[in-house]
C-alpha cells in the first residue's frame, strides 16, 4: 500500500513532526518486550496488548516486513502519520548502465548497491572526487571509470589500501587509496570547496565526520549513512541546532543503544538460520523464567550472545552454559520440557510486542537523516533526502545529496515529498 498523501513539508516540518511523534510514543518504542514477563507497557495500554497477543503467526509476520500496511495498532497509535512522514521519494539519478565487467572482484550485492547509489552522484565539471571510507574503494573505481576522472578514496585499512590500489592499477582507473584515519585531525585536509565526496554505509562517527567537515569546508556530499549507533559517545546529540533545541525542548534524548533500534531491520536471512535464530530466541527467553526462579528475583539477566553455529545441542544444555556464564548454580530436577514450552510461549508474544518498535524504527532512521540534513542546511547547503534502491537490496538505502551550490530541481533544500 502506498502511503497517505503528505502535504509538501520541508525537511525542518518534517523533523519537527516526527520528534513530536517519537517523543509522544517513547514510553512505548523504547520498552524492550524481551526484557519482561507480561505486557511493558501496563494497564493503560492493555487494549493494545490484547490485539498484538491475538494477532496469527502470519499476521505478525506479515506485520514485521510492512509494519504500516492494515494495523492494528492505527486503533492506538498515528500509524498513517508516521508512514506519510518516514516516506521519502526516490531520488532522481541518470547515466546509462555499467558495464557488467566493472562488476569483477566485487560481491554480488555489494556491486547492485554501487550500480543505484553511482547514477545518484552528480559530479559537477571541475568537482574533485573523494570517496569517504573506501574499504578497498570498489565505488571509487567506479566512479573514476565513468567520469574518467581521479578518485581519491580514504580508508584507515593499510591492507584494504593495498588490495584497492591493486585493483584500480589492474583495471586501469584512476583511483589513489590514501591510507587516513577519517577521524584524525588533519582529514579535513582531503576537502574544499571543490570536492564532492561520496560515502556509501559509513557509520555513525564516520559519516557524522564527514558532514561537519563539509560544513566548514563547502564541499557537496552524496552520502548513505549507516550503523548510527556506532560512536564513542553514550548519548546522542543531534548535529543540527534544530535537533538539539527541538530534543531539549521535548525531553527526547537517544542512548547509542536506542540508535541502533533504526538499524535493526536486516535482509532476511536464509531460512535454517532464520529457525536457529527463532530457536535461540525461544531458548534465552526459557532461559530467563528459569533464572528468575532460581535466583528468586524477578528481574531479567542479560546473557552474552553466541556466534553463529556456537548454539548448543538442545535447551538444557544451553541453560547450563548460560548459567555458567552468569555464575549461577542450577539445582537438580529441573523440568526442562516445561521451561522450554513456556520460553517458546513467551516468544510469541514477545515478537508481536516487538512490533511496536517495528512501527517507529523507521521514522527514528528518517530523523536522523533529517538531523544530518538540517545540520548542513543550517550551514547554507541546498539538501535533498530521498532513497536510493529497494529495500531488498540494503535496508540502508536513505540518500542525502547536499550542496552549497543549488542544484537545479533540489527546491532550495525542501525535500521533494511522496
Ligand atoms: C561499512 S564499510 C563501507 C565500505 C565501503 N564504503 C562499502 O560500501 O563497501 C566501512 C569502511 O570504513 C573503514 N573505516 C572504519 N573506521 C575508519 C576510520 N576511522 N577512518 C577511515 N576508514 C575507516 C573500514 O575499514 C571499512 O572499510
């Protein structure tokens, strides 16, 4: 289903609406369902607790891959405003197909996200092109190819510098790997006002580097930001005056650990790793019931998490070792049949309480694009956000393009709107 028609909202409306509905509802987002025995969000919010429980296995997971489409929750929460104000249009990109051998040394996916992302950055004659956390600079080959121009691409790596430098001199582009740590003091050298710098799932601290350097230096930005989670402070502070006057104001704070509920949606996973996915699941929750008898406090224990293929054989077994883990003595005769049906069980309801974070980590993603974008607005850049493939491809598929030199069609930094 397409979503609600929205007004045309600039990028500032749009943020301030969605901080007024993320702040409006965080009694609820930000409840982890996993970490209770019944409802988290008590009494006043039983109604809506009772249509989650009752929802069908297929209804919830239905509901997890299009959590505005037919909700139930729209009977409690603005499910059609948060889907008109996280939707973003497609941005608009052009040039002709790659070449399909441009595609060699580069994984399958990895090569389908460069081949939507490169049409969507346009370099202006005379632009010097700089590509921002390069790994080993695939999207910097690309581009250089297509513009037959020079790319520098940074990247902190040593080893993925070499393997780069070695593909582009192979395949003849015109890329130099710079071998810079992005957060060190002198990045900043790497940028002007005539760079245009492109930076495809640069996390948190990386990506928020990038916008204040091109902020003080004027340099246009295409940029996919990714794992905003991902920085060395606890809490977030927005990067645009509007974001921390408008968070102060609401009382809306994030921890690093709340950042990374707008990440948390992944490319579905092949289905036996799905079911031992499912499976551990159960066996934690099990686990917790059992814990909290045994230590007879009625409090949810954390339990460090296990690589894939570490599970243990079955569900005892797996209690023993998380018992292990806690330093916690398990007594003899335990029902193990028991706890693991009664893990299971509450499983189930936990994945359909889930679904009200479902609901809102889209918007928070939207708003902290929105933050980055207001942040470069307020610094005189012309910003326009949109999407840059399906979301099959990468669930990370947010663009932002901002330049200080308006671009024809960008509405001088309000956002083309659904
Ligand atoms: C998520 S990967 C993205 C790589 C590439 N842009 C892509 O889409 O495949 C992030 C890259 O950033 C690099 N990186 C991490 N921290 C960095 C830093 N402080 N300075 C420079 N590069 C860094 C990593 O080594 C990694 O290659």
């Amino acid at each position: 289903m397409s979503p609600s028609p929205a007004p045309s909202l600039s990028h500032a409306e749009r943020f301030a609406r969605l901080t007024a509905r993320l702040a409006d509802a965080q009694s609820l987002w930000r409840q982890l369902p996993f970490q209770h025995r019944d409802s988290p969000w008590g009494e006043a919010w039983s109604g809506l607790d009772a249509a989650l429980l009752a929802l069908s296995d297929d209804e919830a997971a239905r509901l997890q891959d299009a959590p505005f489409t037919d909700s139930p929750l729209a009977d409690w929460l603005p499910v059609a405003e948060l889907e008109a104000l996280s939707a973003l249009p497609e941005l608009a990109g052009d040039g002709p197909a790659l070449p399909a051998a441009w595609a060699a040394h580069v994984g399958g996916r990895k090569w389908s996200q460069i081949e939507a992302f490169l049409p969507r950055v346009a370099v202006e004659p005379g632009e010097r092109l700089v590509e921002w956390c390069a790994g080993k600079g695939h999207l910097a080959r690309a581009l250089s190819r297509r513009d037959a121009i020079e790319v520098t691409a940074l990247e902190w790596q040593a080893a993925l510098c070499r393997d780069g430098q070695h593909l582009a001199d192979r395949q003849g582009a015109a890329v130099r790997m710079a071998e810079q740590d992005v957060l060190a003091p002198e990045a900043g050298r790497w940028l002007s006002p005539g760079t245009h710098v492109a930076a495809l799932h640069a996390c948190g601290d990386l990506h928020a580097r990038l916008i204040e350097l091109a902020a003080a230096k004027g340099s246009a930005v295409t940029l996919a930001p990714c794992c905003y989670q991902r920085t060395a402070a606890a809490d977030y502070r927005p990067l645009s005056q509007q974001g921390r006057e408008r968070a102060a104001a609401l009382g809306f704070t994030l921890t690093r650990e709340e950042l990374a509920m707008a990440v948390q949606e992944t490319v579905t996973a092949p289905r036996h790793v799905r079911r031992r996915r499912e499976q551990a699941g159960a066996w934690r929750l099990g686990f917790d019931l059992l814990q909290r008898e045994v230590r007879g406090v009625d409090a949810y224990l954390p339990v460090p998490s296990l690589a894939y293929g570490r599970l243990p054989a079955d569900f005892a077994a797996f209690c023993r070792w998380a018992a292990e883990q806690k330093g916690l003595a398990l007594p003899a005769g335990i029902d193990w049949a028991a706890f693991e049906a009664a893990g299971a069980r509450r499983r189930a309801a936990v994945v359909r309480r889930e679904l009200v974070r479902h609901l809102f980590r889209r918007p928070l993603e939207v708003w902290l694009v929105l933050d980055r974008a207001l942040r470069l607005e307020e610094a005189g850049f012309a910003v326009e956000l949109g999407t840059f493939c399906p979301r099959a491809l990468t669930p990370r598929n947010l663009l932002l393009r901002a330049s200080r030199r308006r671009r024809p069609g960008s509405g001088g930094g309000l956002s083309p709107c659904p």
